[in-house]
C-alpha cells in the first residue's frame, strides 16, 4: 500500500480512493458482501469487480469519509436528506450530511458528507478522530439528555466550526442520534464536547478551560 495519504483505485466506471489519514478501521468496507474490497488482495479495492452503483453504496457506508469515490458519469455523492450526529459508545461524533467543516483540506472530499469527529480530546489528528479514545480509556455510553428545540424542516448544509481550544460548534438542521441508536434531540444550532471533560456530554460545558484543552 502507497505511504501518500490518498490511494487512488482506479476503474473504468469509477475510481475510489482511500485517505490513511481518517481510516479508524471500522471494516464497513472489508465486510461488504462482494469483491469490491478484499483484504491481503493486491490491490484490495477493486472498482471493476462490482456494478457502478454497488460501489457508490459500498463506499458511502464508510463513515469517516476515509472513502470516497469519483464516478465518471459526474454523479456526485448526493447529500443525504437529513443532518445527523451519531453519539458513539465511548468513541468518536459520528456526522453525515451536507457538512461544511471549518478548514477541511481540498483533498479530503469525503468529509463532505460524512465524517468521525474526536470528542475524548486525545486524537493525534484533531479534529478527526484516530482511535485514540481507546488508548485514552475515554468512557461515554452516548446518552443525550436534552431534546432541543426541534426543527421546522431537515437538509440543508450543517457548518461545523473549531472553536479554538473548544468545541465544535454546529449551526443548520441537525438531529442528533444517542449511542443507544434513538433519535435523541433536534435543533439549529449547539456545541458539542470535544476535550472529554465535559459533565453534559454530548454538549459543552465549558469544561475545556479547567481541563486546559489544546485543539491543535
């Protein structure tokens, strides 16, 4: 495997390419049915070896925008219909929707639509998560206490701003899913934790100034 960042598998139909530097390797891809991505295969990710639309749907299961793919038709991956935060047992926001987030690279065109935000305060790549919430011990189950003041309608993009040595700060339709899979609060805009002290979790407390968090 290519030590650059970005790996590009390229097909007649359509290329998918693989980006080292968000992979938390989850295995939505390695355990998807089919020959599109086999593991100790060279290359493991084959795009000629499955329909067009199989590997649209496959690499659109990825959820940290490690995946994305670029389909000669000049079919974009569609924004899903709704904004979501999936508030992950002991691990990372999971988002997707039609983000927008605050100095994301060009190169990392995956993240346009789905994305795993650190929220334990150790990752080695904020704001991305890498894993390190296991190396941390961070422990949150994903509950969400708060139902938010609702939303009149759904879609539409969802700004994710850094607040320097703070939390992440959303603002357009947003549901937000507990880590038990209910749909847990609904609103336009919040701060959410990502320096792990917080006592309201998934929303900033300010706790990240007491905890002496550092976003960089």
């Amino acid at each position: 495997m290519s030590n650059e960042p970005v790996t590009l598998f390229e097909g007649q139909e359509i290329d998918v390419s693989w980006d080292g530097r968000l992979c938390i390797h989850l295995g939505e891809c390695g355990k998807a049915e089919g020959d599109l991505f086999v593991g100790g295969r060279e290359p493991w990710c084959r795009p000629d070896a499955v329909s067009r639309a199989e590997v649209r749907e496959v690499v659109e299961r990825c959820p940290t925008g490690a995946l994305s793919y670029r389909d000669k038709t000049g079919e974009p991956e569609p924004a899903p219909g709704e904004n979501r935060v999936m508030v992950a047992n002991n691990g990372p926001l999971y988002l997707s929707g039609d983000l927008e987030i605050e100095g994301a690279p060009d190169d990392m065109p995956g993240v346009r639509r789905r994305v795993a935000l650190c929220r334990c305060g150790a990752s080695k790549n904020k704001p991305f998560c890498d894993n390190s919430h296991a190396e941390a011990r961070f422990e949150d189950g994903g509950a969400v206490g708060s139902r938010g003041p609702g939303l009149s309608e759904h879609g539409g993009p969802l700004k994710v701003r850094l607040m320097p040595d703070g939390p992440l700060k959303l603002e357009g339709n947003l549901t937000i899913q507990a880590g038990s899979g209910r749909l847990a609060w609904e609103g336009t805009q919040t701060a959410l934790c990502r320096c792990g002290a917080s006592k309201n979790k998934p929303f900033c407390d300010g706790s990240h100034r007491a905890a002496g968090f550092k976003s960089d």
